[in-house]
C-alpha cells in the first residue's frame, strides 16, 4: 500500500494547474476585446440552437458568459476560464473562473456556460463579491430528448440559472459547483 504525503498531494496538484494552464484557451491574452468577441460568439451559437435560451435571458438582470472553459483530470483535476459579465447587453466587467476537485476521474473536455442571474439581489451578490463559489443553490437548465432546454427552466425562481452547452472532449459530467469567479482586468 502506497502511503501518500501533503508534498505528494501538493506536487500532484500544481502539475495539474500548470497542465491546465498550458492548455491555453485562448482567452486573455488579447485582453478585453478578444474576451467580447468570443462572448458575443457563444452567445450568437447559444441563441441559434437554443432559442428558448433568449426568453431566459429578457428575464434575467445579468448574465455571466464564459465561452471557453477547458477542464482537466487524472484523480487531481481543475477547470479555467474567462468570461464577461453583461447586463443590459453590455459588458460591465471580466471574469476568470477556476475549479480544483480531487476524486475519480480521468479526461478532459471544454464546454460553455453562461449563468443568468435571474433577481437583482443575486446580481449584486456576484458583483460585489471578493470571489463568488458556485453552489448547489444553482439551478441547471438540463437538455431532453428533443436537444431543447427544459421548459421549466424557463419558468423558474431560481436567483442563478446555469446552461452548460457545447461540450466537447471525454470527461464523465460538467459541474459549477464549487467554481470559484473572480473579477479580472484583461
């Protein structure tokens, strides 16, 4: 049996932080512009194969966009990316997210997601957060049979609404939870 110590653990885990920042997802180092272009991208992609997803976003206040998330796993695992904030179609701030999880896994993938935040209260909780987590008080707009978002999703009370959507790469699941989004200045 291998016994294994915090150094080992540590080590591990900064190999997959450097990993993931070597995958480089293209985000950032054009700055801002480069980060609206590819937002204003995702979104165009989002709204012609989901067209049920601009009823969700007349409603909401804001919306987090984050066109390129790329994660990685090997028992150690981590998520990044950078996105805009928009509110009222313009974009008020940028943000990086990153995740860490330790646990069975094995993979890699990327995907989008864009969480709508659906009162003002929610809102003014991201934005004015130091580092706001995602938590299980997220609800998920889930795809049916018919590659169409759920219509409850539409009708929901739920303060932060999160689609996750054109993944692509072999890694069992795409969660938020426990994503960690930080203001950043590109």
């Amino acid at each position: 049996m291998k016994n294994y110590t915090r150094r080992g653990f540590i080590v591990v885990a900064g190999g997959a932080a450097l990993g993931l920042t070597a995958c480089g997802n293209g985000l950032g180092s054009n700055g801002a512009e480069t980060i609206d272009a590819r937002v204003d991208e995702t979104l165009r992609y989002l709204y012609d194969k989901y067209p049920e997803a601009r009823a969700l976003s007349d409603k909401a206040n804001g919306m987090l966009v984050m066109p390129l998330v790329t994660e990685a796993g090997l028992g150690v695992g981590g998520a990044f990316g950078r996105g805009a904030l928009r509110v009222g179609g313009a974009t008020v701030d940028y943000y990086s997210q990153a995740k860490a999880s330790v646990g069975l896994q094995i993979g890699a993938q990327q995907y989008a997601h864009v969480l709508f935040f659906m009162t003002e209260d929610a809102l003014g909780e991201f934005r004015y957060a130091t580092g706001w987590v995602a938590g299980a008080d997220i609800k998920y707009a889930v795809l049916n049979e018919g590659d169409r978002f759920s219509a409850d999703t539409m009708a929901t009370s739920n303060p932060v609404v999160a689609m996750v959507f054109g993944t692509s790469g072999l890694l069992v699941g795409a969660t938020l939870e426990g994503s960690k989004y930080t203001r950043i200045i590109p």
